[in-house]
C-alpha cells in the first residue's frame, strides 16, 4: 500500500493477524511531510520532512519489537508545551526493540543553537522512560526578567514514572540587568515578589541545576554598575525555581544622593531552602571633601541593617549629614542653636530629601532618556556656610567604560558651587581623579584600592 501526497511518499507492506492477540509484520518506508501533522493539533504548528528507512514492526500487538532508523530535516515546532520556538531541526534515530536512540539532534532557536542525544524507553508504542541530553553554547536569553544573558548550558532531561527531573549545568558567560530602577522601586517590587501565590505541585518539572560565573553577572543602571561571580544551585520546580548559594560581588559603584561609592567587598547569599530570599553583606566607600566614608549594608532586602564610619572619625550624626547634604552638623547649626532646634531643622532636611526623591526620581529618569546623561539630580538643599537657598544639578556622562565626567553647579549663584571631576579609571586597582572645586581650585587625586 502506498500513500503520496504533498511532500509524502510512505511504502506500507506487510500483514495483521486476525483474533484477540493479533501479530504484526509490517514494512515502513519512504518519507513524510509533517505538515499531515497540524489535522491532529489542538495549536501549534509543525512542518519538516520525516525519512523511514525499512522501519519493522513485528510481534504481537500488545508488545511489537520496533527496529529500523528514522532521519528528520528542515523541521519545525511551535506549539505552547514547548518551551521554545524550533527550526531548522536536523536529526537522526535508531529504533532497537523496545528503545529510541537519539544518535544525532540539532536546531536553531530564538536563542541560539541547541543539540540532544538520549535514549527513550517504550512499552509497545508508548514512551515510558527519557533520558535526553540538551546542550548548547553562546545562547541568549533573556532570564531572570529584565536581563539579558549568555550561557553554555548541558542538561539532562529525566522522566519515569509520571516524575519529570532537569539536572545539569549552566555557565554563565555574560548577564546583564540594565532596568532604569529607583531604591523604593526596587524595594517594592521585592515585596511583590514576596506575596505571589504558590502555584500547584502537581504535574511539575523537578529542577536541580548548579550555575557558574565568573564575573560575568552585572547590574548597570542610574544607581549601579556592579560586578559579580558566584557558584549556585536552582532547585524547586520550574514554576517556582529556589536559588541557593553565593554571589560575591567583585568590584563595582553605587551612586546615591550624588554621592558615588566604590564597593570595596560584598556578597549575596541565598540560603532560604522554601524561597528566594538574598541576604546582603556589603561595604562601601565614598569620599567627601576631606573624609572618606564607609558605608556597610547588611540584611534581608526587608530588613536591612546600615551603620557607618569615617576616616578621620565623625559622629555617626554628622556622618549622615555629610552623605545626605555635603555638610555637618556643625558647619549647619554653627555654634549656636538649641537640640531641639537642631531636630526640627534636620526634620525639615528630611522631608525635603524625601519630597524631592519622590517628584524628582521620574524627571530625572525622562531627563536621563532624553539628553543621554547616566546621571541626572537635581537637589533643593541649603548650600554652604552662608546658608544661602538655592538647588543643585548635577550631570553624569559614562564617557566610555573607563572615562566619567561630573558637572555639579549650584544655581543660586553665577560661577560659584560649581564642581567638575574627571575620573579616569587606570587599571582595576587604580584611578586617577582630576576636580575643579566650586572656589575655582584645582586637584588630581590618584586613588588606591587594595582588598585584605
């Protein structure tokens, strides 16, 4: 018997016995075009051309012995149990008595290119057992949310007995998370992710899979430029992956309240076992006028703990307020001024700090879009010994990936409070600062860092 069509040409020989066991001794060959395929999809959709080379099925119908080789060319899937689109897929199988063996398997995805071998056990003409090996290098994705990645990546694909299992590994060659973020919304989407429903277990990929990088993990927006390694696990299921491990945080700045920190050491460590839940560990510094301060950060992203420290030393008070106005206490108050003057007056620095967060972080990102700066703040604070009003601009440019220029200018006055510094980054241990202050002089600084 012979069926043709478009693309199909299957040569069909061979006997069915008759009775309640019937045996079979069937020959298969010819070629088939997978289009015949899309009558019997609910979605999705196939195409491709399907090769049988003297497929047998002999033996009784409960329990057929299968021997023969299949090959696949120009095939394509698209359907929604699919994780991915696939095309362009080349293949070839062997079918031996009760198993199909994947010899060879390739095909282009949106991502990159992606390869399989394996085996799949069968029980007359159902599959009971898979055992596929995935792997493929230089794909990229876009995972976690927000990031763009590059992996080598060598899976195994496991499932018995109603059990599905991905175990493997997954090098991460380069990721990068580039979301224009603020500190609040960072926070809040943290806090959203806390409070999402657990989805049903039943049905679910199992997932064991250890994931390594070395620096190659970055964030790059307004507030960060960071730089990160880290050897970790993702179990739980594929709808709700656990990540446990470290990721240390290599080298890197953080730009808050105009202030521009070098991260000095860090870590990110995820030991929760039930959810993702990254506890922080990190210390920065920064340098104002003549202090150099540091900034430690500690917690639970709900819970975080920051103290602070100065060289030469300052109370922790007047450290706060050097960070958030460029100014201590005393140089604010001066000598006179009761503590309940004090409190009231810092009340006000306050609110303000916070009211201007709130307005100014959506004009600065527009502002940020449109004339292409990194960095744009706009400050409404008191400035100087004179206390005069006024408000501060300020404008970052990332010039290349070692060149940044700063423009500060207070626009109260003319000529004066302006401030330009150029930094130029030598090597990763050392860089050399160039600063015209806002009383006209002029400094070049070379700064050292070293990691005990």
């Amino acid at each position: 018997m012979s069926l043709s069509g478009s693309g199909t040409e299957l040569n069909l020989s061979g006997s069915v016995g008759l009775g309640e066991s019937p045996n079979l001794d069937l020959r298969l060959d010819g070629q088939a075009s997978l289009l015949l395929l899309n009558s019997f999809l609910d979605s999705g959709a196939t195409s491709g051309q399907l090769r049988l080379d003297s497929l047998s099925i002999s033996g009784p119908w409960q329990e057929p012995r299968i021997v023969g080789e299949a090959s696949l060319s120009d095939g394509f899937i698209s359907h929604p149990e699919v994780p991915t689109t696939v095309f362009d897929a080349e293949g070839r199988v062997k079918f031996t008595s009760k198993q199909i063996s994947i010899d060879e398997f390739s095909a282009s995805t949106p991502y990159g290119e992606i390869n399989a071998e394996g085996g799949i056990f069968i029980e007359g003409f159902t599959p009971t057992r898979w055992q596929v090996n995935v792997f493929g290098s230089s794909l990229r994705v876009q995972y976690p949310e927000d990031t763009v990645s590059t992996i080598d990546l060598d899976l195994d694909l496991l499932t018995a007995e109603g059990s599905q299992l991905v175990t493997g590994v997954v090098y991460v060659r380069e990721a990068e998370y580039t979301r224009q973020v603020s500190l609040p919304q960072l926070f809040l989407a943290y806090a959203e992710s806390q409070i999402s429903p657990t989805p049903s277990l039943g049905g679910e990929i199992l997932l064991e899979i250890e994931v390594e990088t070395y620096q190659s993990l970055r964030v790059r927006n307004r507030i960060s430029d960071v730089t990160g390694s880290g050897d970790f696990t993702i179990r739980g299921t594929a709808q709700r992956p656990v990540v446990l491990g470290t990721i240390s945080l290599d080298e890197g700045t953080l730009s808050l309240e105009n202030n521009r920190y070098e991260l000095t050491r860090g870590t990110v460590n995820f030991s929760n076992p039930r959810r993702t839940t990254p506890v922080v560990n990190f210390e920065a510094t920064t340098d104002v006028r003549e202090f150099t301060m540091t900034v430690v950060v500690r917690g639970s992203l709900d819970k975080l703990s920051l103290s602070f420290r100065s060289d030469p030393p300052l109370p922790a008070s007047s450290i706060v307020s050097l960070l958030a106005i460029g100014q201590t206490q005393e140089e604010i108050f001066g000598a006179g001024g009761t503590g309940q003057d004090q409190v009231g007056t810092l009340s006000v620095y306050g609110a303000g700090a916070l009211l201007s967060k709130s307005l100014g972080d959506q004009l600065e990102a527009q502002t940020s879009r449109l004339f292409g700066f990194e960095k744009v703040s706009i400050d409404p604070f008191l400035f100087g010994r004179e206390r005069d009003p006024g408000a501060r601009i300020t404008l970052g440019k990332q010039l290349t990936r070692d060149l940044a220029v700063t423009y500060s200018t207070n626009l109260s006055h003319d000529q004066q409070g302006q401030i330009v510094v150029i930094e130029y980054r030598l090597t990763d241990w050392m860089t050399a600062a160039g600063t015209r202050d806002q009383d006209g002089s002029v400094a070049v600084d070379v700064k050292l860092k070293n990691r005990f």
